[in-house]
C-alpha cells in the first residue's frame, strides 16, 4: 500500500506542480505507481488532480 495523497507528512517533489502531478499520474511512478495514461484521457487526469488537490485542502 503507498502512501496518504492527503498526508502532509509525506511529500513527494513531484506532486508539487500541476505539471509534476499530471506526469506522476500520467506515467506512473518508478516502483509506487502504475500509470494512467493508457485508461484516461487527459480531462479524466485534470479531474483527478482537482480531486487530490481537494482532499489535500490546496
């Protein structure tokens, strides 16, 4: 299991920015995540972010 996407203690550079986001998101991360880039359309992405960033109070 990884970690909270709504935990301040952990933080992750590349969450950091949009376009840091959209790329985590969008390719996966090395051993954290699988990418989304093949099952999501770019609007389907954004909307995910604006719910993280949601959840994270930003």
């Amino acid at each position: 299991m990884g970690p909270s996407l709504v935990d301040d203690t952990w933080t992750h550079e590349g969450l950091e920015t949009d376009k840091g986001m959209f790329e985590i998101i969008y390719g996966g991360g090395v051993g954290a995540m699988q990418a989304f880039g093949r099952r999501y359309d770019q609007d389907q992405i954004l909307r995910v972010m604006a719910y993280i960033r949601q959840l994270r109070g930003n």
